[in-house]
C-alpha cells in the first residue's frame, strides 16, 4: 500500500466509522453489524500502525468511546469457537443431511437423529470450570481469541460458579448470554431517563451490558443464558447431544425449554414451522433454529469444514417484516457535518420490538426505493441490524405524494449543504457555526496538532458547551469571563483554572500552519496546513486569496490547484469553506484576538531557483501563469511582476514586450519557457 493510497482509505474510514457511531450512538439504529463494524476499526488500527504520521485529527482511533472491549484482557480459547453454515429452505437442509451420509458412507435412506434448539439471538460466551468450578468465562471474539470477562459473567444468577454433582477434571461450557424483550424495554427506558444512550435491539444491549469494564454495571443488567455447547474436555461426557443438555440442566444451567430431539430429518421442516410461528411470542429474539446430530460419536468423526461443523446447520427465518406509515423524512446532522434520513413511521411492533424509526441511508438510497412521506412501507428487522424499509407499497401511496428533495441548507445551522461530486454523503458546510458539529469541531480545535491547549480537553469542552459558554473557537478566548462561576463548579480549583486560562492566553500567538489546521476543514490534515501555510506565508495573504479563489476560474483559484501536493477536492473543501459568509465572520471573529505567526518558506537552498528573484514576461504556451508562480515558489524563488535591478531571471513567454527590453537595459538573465520547463523539473 502506498502512503496515498493509506491516506485516501484513512479518510474514507474515518467518514464511514463516524456515520456508523453516529448510527449507532446517536440514531440508535446500525446499519451494519457488530462484527463489520469492528473489521472497519481493525482496518483503521492496521493502516495508523503501518503510517503513524498519517493519523487523522479526527481518527476514530483518537476519539473517545475506543475500540469496544479496548480493555479487556484476550483469552485463547482451548477449542476454537465457531460459527454454523446457514439453511434458508428445506432443500438446504435435505442437502446438508445428505452431505453427512456421503460423509460418512451410509445409504441413502439411513435415518439421522438430531436435536434441534432455537437460535438464540445473543452473544456466545464459553465458560471454563476446572474441577467443577468457574475459573474463566470469555467472549467468543474471533473464534480463536476472545475477551476475559469473567468478573461480569459471575455476576449473572444463570452462570453456575460450580458445578452441581459430578464434573469432569475440565470442561469448557458454552452458551449464549442475552437480554429478553422485556428487560430491553426496561433498560433502554431506564437509559432514557437517566441521559444514556439507548441499545438498538435485545443483541446489542446483552453485548454492551457484558462487556462493561466494571462488574458493578454489569450486575445491574438483566442478563440471562442458554447452554448449549461443549468445548474441550478431558474426562467424560454423555456420548449424545441431547444427553449433554440433560446434564449442563443438572449441573445447573437452564437449557433452552424448546430445545427437542427429532425422530428422524422428516421432523425438521414442522419444527422450523412451529418454531417460526411461536417466534414473535416468545420473550427473547431467536433468528433461526440449529439442528445438531444427536450422536457425539459421529459428530467427532464428521469434524469440520472451514470454519463450519459438518455435524449442524442453522436454518435461518425469513426477516420478520411489518407494514406501517411513513410520517416524516427528517434530516440528523451527525458529527462530522454528515446529513444522514431518517423515517419516522408510526409505531409498529416488529418481531415483538416497537419500531418508531428506520434509517434511509442517504439520499440515492430515497430516490433508489422511491421512498415518500404519507407512503405505506414494509419494514424489516434481520439479526443485529436496525430496521430497513424493504420497499413502499405502490397501491396504497396517497394522491397528491411528492418525491423527496434533499435539503439545500444543514437543518442545525442553516448554512449550505453540499453533496460533493462522486459521494452519496450531503454534509453542512458550516464547519465553524453548526451547532450539531460544534463540540467535536471544538475538540479538534484545541487538539496537540492545533491550539494544544492544555486543560482543556473533551470534557471541559463539553461542559462548557452545556453550559452555553463556548459556542465557537473564538469563545475560547472569552472563557475569562466565566472565571469567577467556573470556580464555583465541581472538579474545578484555583489552581486548575488559572493553569487553564494561562494555557488559553499563551496561544493567543500560533503559528499559521497550526491555525490553519485547527480550522478543521475537511481534507485539511497537519500535513496540508503545513503546505498552505508555507506557500501563503501570511494569514492575510492566505485569507485574501482564499476569498478570491472562491470565484471559479480566477488566478487565485488556479495557483491554489496548481501548489504541489493541493489536489482538486482540497481545493474544493478550502473554496467551499469560504464561500459561507458565517465561516468567514467565525474566521475573522477568532482572528482578531489572535497573532499569527508567519510561516517561513522552505530551505531549498540547494535548488537552482532558491532565492532567486522572478519574473514572468509573455504568454506561456504550456502552462498557465499561476501555476508557473506556484512552482517558483515551491521551489524557493519569489515572483515579481516588474524588471529591476533585482531581478535575478527573467522567463519569456511568447509576445514579450517591454520587460524583455527592460531586462536586456539591465543585464537581467533571460530564459525561453522551454528553458524554465527545464530549471522548475516539468
Ligand atoms: S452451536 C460449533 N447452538 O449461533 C457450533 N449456536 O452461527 C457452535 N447460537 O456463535 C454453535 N443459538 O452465538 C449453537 N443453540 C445454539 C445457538 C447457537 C445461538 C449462535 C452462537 C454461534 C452462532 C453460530
């Protein structure tokens, strides 16, 4: 991987993981699983770890709420857990039992005896007692790897902490641990009303709650298990699966009650059946049934296959699904400026969960589906992720409907929002002033890369945003104000906050590529503060020619795309940030209580041009007159438009008039544009 191809995914992770938080954290509705979603941070770690000096200001990895489970301690499991092959109808599961006799060498019509449980919707947990007691329980991780959690599991009356009876020298248990609908409902009611956030399903709730570092939360969270499974063992077990359940209810674990042995494979597609019709009125989310063969022995013998056993199969159900009104398409600003839809319907119960609301992803995703407010839609909740609108039900859309227009302004601050070419995201451009993006902006703003403020970090920040104090950069440097009350709150003292407004004072003066940088606007990373600030040495150089490079086709715009390294969507960000007069007020508010400090030009002293002084004459054939200033620059000469004394070369363009002359009065050295091609490396 190359470092731009490294840079380009870390931005497009970095956007992706946000929206997936923001989901997830804000709308309470993921739109992906657990298990993606975490592939996504693993991604983003592997990338950092390869090119530390790449890591964004706004890296997922820099923000606070780290990678789940960051903290836990990993545990190999002794036998790998593993996951199931999925059956979607009758022939897959007539296909799977005819893959275990050809296996196994048995005739067609040999009879097969499984057991068959409901698929749990949970998170499967394995549990090690060696001589009868709990000595580790951990998550299922990747299979190979998962997360201590003993502590938590122990706090859980469905987790025996010793084994009743007899028990082999080592045993590794497993089941699945999860919430029922109910106690969901509680607890996210109880969430609510204590300023938490809220789970998305039965599912996320059972893995947040387990997966809590102190134990003490975890105790406070209805959690509950199934056995089902067995790991490694050394000593004996019953040689059936069915009687294996009969000995994990003995040694105290609850079974699942409508776990059941089938005479014969022909049992199966009626117990799928019966299974899916008690689904909606059981207390806890099930997907599917898994039907194991019965015979331990011919389980060993089958083994497995990938990261599958030969010897089960999950039949899954069909999504459940519901119909219910569209009321509403409103806009959610996310964080990062991301203007995300989404439905309100009326509240509709979908597989016993009452849904108000469903993601509709992004504006193509509307058009794509037709989507419009007063329609009827089938809603469908599958597994772990939030419900979908599967499609609008055309017959009954009232007369008189109208499509879905995307907004043309942030609905949180009013200014512009813009889908830039070639992405599906709409974002506010109202960096700076959009309320709904002000804390994390902030945040970015004080940051070691930007104003370095020490004291005052993510929760100061937040504080005083609650407190209506910092509503822009710019308040930061009215914090002073609020010294005599900020003394009056808890975890502030004296000496705490005059350290914190000493440290706000010492950044009155800041370097311009830090200023810059701590704007926040997208694709602006340090290293790209650093080239702007160096190329317009001054802010109000930078300032004014920014302003200018708003009006497409000017100079300015030019010598903007034309500095090494400012590609067309940076200049796209940069321009579009300026074009928004509050971006513009909010930048001239900050300025007026700052110094900035001019940037220095490179060192190129060895280059052939550093130092130099330029001038330009005629018309350039093969490049355009910003550009070629831009490269002198870059390569350390300064640009002038009038022939003196101290002028050190002059380059011809075709038609040179009276600088030419000029030159030639002055013994100023002359090149052709080839010449300067030449000199500048085009
Ligand atoms: S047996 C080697 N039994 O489904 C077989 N799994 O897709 C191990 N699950 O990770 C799994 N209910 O989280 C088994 N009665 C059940 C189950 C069950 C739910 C989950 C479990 C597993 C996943 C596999």
């Amino acid at each position: 991987m190359t470092e731009a191809e490294a840079a380009q995914e870390l931005a497009t992770l970095a956007v992706e993981i946000a929206q997936h938080d923001q989901a997830y954290h804000e709308h309470d509705a993921p739109l992906i699983s657990d298990a993606e979603y975490d592939a996504l941070r693993q991604r983003n770690a592997a990338i950092e770890a390869e090119f530390p000096y790449l890591i964004r200001p706004d890296s997922p990895s820099r923000r606070v709420g780290a990678a789940p489970g960051g903290g836990f301690a990993k545990v190999r499991h002794r036998v790998p857990m593993l996951s199931l092959d999925n059956a979607f109808a009758a022939a897959d599961f007539t296909e799977f039992c005819a893959r275990i006799r050809r296996f196994l060498h048995q005739p067609d019509d040999a009879s097969l005896a499984f057991v068959a449980e409901p698929k749990i919707d949970g998170l499967s947990i394995n549990l090690l007692f060696e001589n009868g007691r709990l000595v580790r329980g951990a998550t299922r991780g990747d299979g190979a790897e998962g997360e201590d959690v003993t502590a938590n599991l122990r706090t859980m009356a469905t987790v025996p902490d010793r084994l009743r009876g007899d028990a082999p020298a080592l045993i590794e248990i497993r089941g699945e641990v999860f919430m029922t609908k109910a106690d969901f409902l509680a607890l996210n009611a109880a969430q609510v009303a204590a300023g938490q956030k809220v789970f998305a399903n039965p599912r996320n709730a059972a893995a947040g709650s387990l997966r809590q570092l102190d134990p003490a939360i975890t105790a406070t969270r209805p959690l509950s298990l199934f056995a089902y499974a067995l790991g490694d063992v050394q000593g004996s077990v019953p040689s059936t699966h069915s009687g294996y359940l009969d000995q994990l209810r003995a040694w105290g674990f609850e079974v699942n009650p409508l776990s059941r042995m089938l005479g014969g494979e022909a049992e199966a597609a009626a117990f799928q059946q019966e299974t899916g019709l008690a689904r909606a009125g059981l207390g806890y989310d099930i997907d599917g049934v898994v039907y194991k063969l019965n015979d331990l022995a011919l389980q060993r013998r089958l083994g497995f296959v990938g990261r599958a056993p030969r010897w089960a199969i999950a039949w899954k159900f069909p999504a459940e699904q519901a119909t219910t009104t569209l009321e509403d398409i409103r806009i959610q600003v996310g964080r990062t400026g991301a203007l995300t839809p989404v439905a309100w319907l009326a509240a509709v119960n979908v597989g016993g969960v009452l849904v108000t609301r469903a993601t509709l992803h992004n504006e193509d995703e509307i058009a794509r589906k037709d989507v419009r407010v007063g329609d009827t839609v089938v809603l469908q909740r599958a597994g772990d992720v939030i419900p979908q609108i599967v499609h609008v039900m055309l017959d009954r859309r009232p007369l008189g409907s109208t499509p879905f227009v995307p907004p043309e302004t942030c609905p949180a601050c009013g200014s512009l929002a813009l889908r830039a070419a070639g992405e599906v995201v709409r974002r506010c451009t109202g960096g700076l002033i959009c309320p709904a993006q002000t804390v994390e902006r902030l945040i970015h703003f004080v940051s070691r890369g930007a104003f370095d403020i020490d004291g005052l970090g993510e929760k100061s920040i937040q504080e005083f945003f609650d407190l209506g104090w910092l509503r822009g950069p710019a308040d930061i440097f009215r914090l002073e104000q609020h010294r005599a009350e900020l003394l009056t709150r808890e975890g502030w003292k004296e000496k705490s906050v005059s350290n914190l407004m000493q440290a706000i004072e010492t950044r009155r003066t800041v370097p311009l590529d830090r200023f810059i940088f701590a704007l926040g606007i997208r694709r602006v990373g340090a290293t790209n503060a650093k080239l702007l600030a160096r190329h317009y040495t001054s802010y109000a150089a930078w300032h004014t020619q920014m302003l200018a490079a708003t009006t497409v086709g000017s100079d300015e715009r030019l010598a903007l795309g034309s500095i090494l390294g400012v590609g067309p969507s940076l200049a796209d960000e940069l321009t579009t940030f300026f074009v928004e007069p509050r971006n513009r007020a909010a930048l001239d508010e900050l300025a007026a209580f700052l110094t900035i400090q001019d940037a220095e030009r490179p060192a190129t002293a060895d280059g052939a041009l550093a130092g130099k002084n330029l001038v330009f004459t005629g018309t350039l054939e093969t490049m355009s007159r910003p550009e070629a200033k831009a490269r002198a620059e870059i390569l350390g000469a300064r640009v002038t438009d009038s022939v003196s004394k101290r002028t050190d070369l002059l380059i011809l363009g075709a038609d040179a008039g009276s600088k030419a002359k000029k030159a030639a009065e002055l013994g100023v050295a002359t090149v052709t544009e080839a010449e300067w091609r030449e000199m500048a490396g085009f």
